[in-house]
C-alpha cells in the first residue's frame, strides 16, 4: 500500500524531533521519506542521513512553503502516486495518516487536509483564537468554509500536487495551498487529527501573532501584486 | 535664497538624468525607464522655474496650493515606486528559491539506514 505514497517532511532545526519523526514513519511501514533540510543550523541534516529517507538539503534557508514545493517537486520527479506534508516537530500523529489518506487511495477527494477542530482535541486558547482568525480570513477571502485553515498535515493525489502551485516560500503556502484549490476546484476534504503540543511546538511554526500578521499582508499584497 | 533651491533642483535634475543615461548605455534599464526619469526629473526643473504652473495643474484637481499638489503627487509616486520594488523584490526571491530548489533536487541523497530502528 504505502508502494508510491511519498512522505514529504520539510525540517528547520529539529534536530530534537526528526529522529522521533522518520522512526516512527518507518515503523509504519512508510519508506518513502523525503526529507529537506532547510539549510538547519543544527544536526537535523546529519541525524536524518542515520536513515534510509531522502535527504535534500537547500544551500540557504528557504522557508516552509519553499522546502514543501521542493520535496513534492521530488516526488512527483519520482513518479510518487500520493504526496503526505508532514511535519518535522513531531505534532503530528502517524495514527493519522490512514484517515488522511484514505479519501484519496478511495479516489473521493484529491486533496485531504487535517483538522484539529472537527473532533475536539485540545488546542491552547490563544492558539485556538489565532488559528480560528484565519479560518474566517480564508472565508474572507477566497469564500471557503473550512474548520483548521493551517494544518500542514495533508495528502494529495498526483494530479492534485500537479495542479497546486506554491509560490509562497514562508508560512502564508499553507493558506495559499486553500486559495489554489478554490482556484483549481480541486475535490478537497477535512479530516480529524489530533495535533500534539508541547512547549517546543508552540514556540514555533504558525503560532506569532506577529506571524500571522506578515501572512496575512503577505497575502493582501499578493492579491494586488497580480 | 530662492536661486540656491532653484540651483540644486537642477543640478540634482542634471546627475540624475546623466545617471539614468549611463544605466540605459549598460542596458541597466530600458528606453521607457530612461524616458520616464528624463520627464520626472525635467518637470522638477520646470515646477523649480514656473511655481505657477504647478498652481494651474493644482487648480485643475482641485488642490488650492501648488506644493501641496507636489507633495501628494511625490507621495503617489513614492508608493508606487515602493510596489514596483516589492513585486520586484518578490520575483527575485522566487528566483532564488527556484534555483536553491534545483540544486537540492540534483544533490539528493539516500541516508545510510544505520539507525533504521531507532526511537
């Protein structure tokens, strides 16, 4: 099952969590790990290369939106069938992947996005109001009504990956990635995750105010720079 | 006092225009980017000469003092430019990424699977 099933893994100084990460994704049978390093100050890229993953590494750091396009670029390169974005920190659940990805080994969608909200798992109150301010940002703009707009756990078929351009090399792909299949009406579906939190992912990833801020007028700028 | 204002306009007008000339010899920028400094720059040497007719210009948009008119117009122009550098500045730095993508692409490496089974 897991034959073409990429598992793309963009990683930024975890060198704490990227050893958790691929174990367990290994345990689990998923042996198509791409790993990029983006250009990591600490030992992230020598720990991943202690296992049989892919190791990409960028000369100079990128941002997340950057590393996730070139490993899904990579995939695709290496006739991947379906792509899995997940993340480096170890807040996601390999548990999860199965409902993730079922939708799309079932052919009922093209592109399945984790939810944190839909089954209520615990998410800290001031991430849980930032997180929300971009579900209604989302509607706002591009008239999408999702529950989790910034859940980097997802899976998307072939074509989907095909289809989905990320020119957003920050944090803002993650809603860019909600703008394109508006766009490109491309079948999507949530589906509930759970998102482990500790001290360590809260301080990191979409978690600022300040962040969310330079997301969103990123994106105001955007829809005017075209 | 008014000539030595009047006297730098133009002398800051003239480097200006002689810079953007010698970008355009480089090919640094184009007919139009060469175009569009030469008319800025001589209508700043003009307005320098002819507060007047800054005046007239303010009337028409319904602006009652001239170097107010200037002002916003400066401004306008200012944010504009700034938009010009950001879609600029954002073209590069995809560029970048491209290129840092295409390198990571080509050096990709399978790790050695010594610690397959580590926790």
């Amino acid at each position: 099952m897991t034959d073409k099933i990429f598992i793309v893994i963009p990683a930024f100084n975890e060198e704490k969590a990227i050893s958790g990460v691929i174990s367990n994704l290994l345990k689990a049978n998923y042996d198509k790990i791409v790993v990029i390093d983006d250009h990591s100050g600490d030992n992230t890229y020598a720990i991943a290369s202690e296992f049989p993953v892919y190791l990409l590494q960028h000369a100079i750091n990128r941002g997340q939106g950057a590393s996730l396009k070139t490993g899904i670029d990579f995939a695709l390169q290496n006739d991947a069938n379906v792509i899995v974005t997940f993340d480096s920190d170890g807040q996601h659940r390999v548990e999860d992947l199965k409902s993730i990805l079922e939708p799309i080994l079932k052919g009922e969608a093209d592109i399945t996005i984790g939810s944190r909200f839909i089954e209520k798992s615990k998410v800290p109150f001031f991430r849980k109001i930032l997180l929300k301010g971009s579900v209604l940002v989302m509607f706002l703009f591009y008239r999408i009504k999702m529950s989790d707009a910034h859940n980097g756990l997802r899976a998307m078929s072939k074509t989907a990956a095909k289809k989905i351009s990320i020119t957003c090399d920050r944090m803002a792909h993650a809603s860019e990635i909600i703008e394109e299949i508006h766009k490109k009406k491309i079948r999507f579906k949530e589906v509930p995750v759970t998102i482990k939190y500790d001290k360590e992912t809260l301080k990191k990833g979409h978690g600022s105010y300040l962040g969310a801020v330079k997301v969103i007028a990123g994106m105001i700028l955007k829809k005017i720079a075209r | 006092m008014y000539w030595i204002i009047k006297l730098c306009i133009v002398l800051v007008a003239l480097f200006a225009i002689s810079r953007a000339f010698l970008r355009f010899k480089d090919k640094k920028i184009s007919r139009q980017g060469l175009l569009f400094w030469t008319i800025l720059w001589t209508l700043a040497v003009v307005f320098a000469f002819a507060p007047h007719g800054v005046s007239y210009f303010a009337d028409l948009v319904g602006i009652k003092r001239g170097t107010d008119f200037v002002a916003y117009l400066s401004i306008i122009l200012l944010f504009y430019m700034i938009f010009r550098i950001y879609v600029k500045f954002e073209s590069l730095e995809q560029n970048i990424s491209t290129l840092t993508r295409e390198l990571a692409i080509r050096g990709f490496k399978k790790g050695n699977g010594k610690n397959r089974m580590a926790d």
